[in-house]
C-alpha cells in the first residue's frame, strides 16, 4: 500500500487535507485581522488610573504578540501539513523504485544456478 492510499485508509483524503489547510490558514488570517487593539486611557487620570492603564497596555501588548505568534504557528502547520503529504508522494516514488530493483536483484538468484538462470548477464573477468 502507498502512503498516499494510507492517507484515505485513515479517514483522511486529499480533499480533507486540503479543506484543513484552508481553515489553517483563514483562521490565521482571523487571528491577525481580529487581533487585540489598544485599550486606551479608560481608567481616570489617578495615578492608580494610570498606573492600572500602563499595566493593561503592557498585558495588551503580550496577548496581542502571543495571538500573532499563534497565527504563525497555524501557518507553519498548515504548510508542514502540505509538506508531509509531499513527503508521503515522493516516499511511494523512491519505494516503488526500491522495490523494483529489488524484485530485478532477486531475480537473478532465483534461479538454482547463475548459470541456468538467463535473466542477468554473470560478471567477468576485467569488468
């Protein structure tokens, strides 16, 4: 079995991944689009008001990097998510070569002799 018929043997066909990646990335998207904005000067001019300001800037500040952070990790998993079925094809290609080889190496001892056997040419001497 390829790795490729795997995906769909566990449930997840291409188009499955692909609508994945698209909600990957549209949620990102959302994520920067509707990240925090500034709170603004909303608790009086009290040094306690504006001390309490500063700090709700500050955490502001940290939720605002922290949700972009997280919008760059759904990217990231979106395009690993791309790059592993990538993997899977390019997997399938090298093992059906390696494959076939193999079955071509094998069939030149199956025989009971080299010398019966007419599917490989025997080395010799100076080659």
């Amino acid at each position: 079995m390829y790795a490729l018929d795997m995906l769909g043997e566990l449930g997840l066909p291409e188009d499955l991944i692909d609508d994945v990646r698209g909600m990957l990335g549209k949620r990102a998207d959302d994520l920067e689009d509707n990240n925090v904005g500034p709170i603004g000067a909303v608790f009086g001019g009290s040094d306690a008001g504006g001390q309490l300001s500063h700090h709700s800037g500050v955490a502001q500040q940290k939720v605002s990097h922290a949700v972009l952070q997280m919008a760059a990790g759904l990217r990231g998993y979106r395009e690993n998510l791309a790059g592993f079925v990538d993997d899977l094809g390019e997997t399938d290609a090298s093992s059906a070569t390696a494959l076939s080889n193999l079955a071509t190496s094998t069939a030149c001892v199956a025989a009971p002799s080299f010398e019966t056997n007419s599917a490989c040419t025997l080395p010799t001497e100076g080659d």
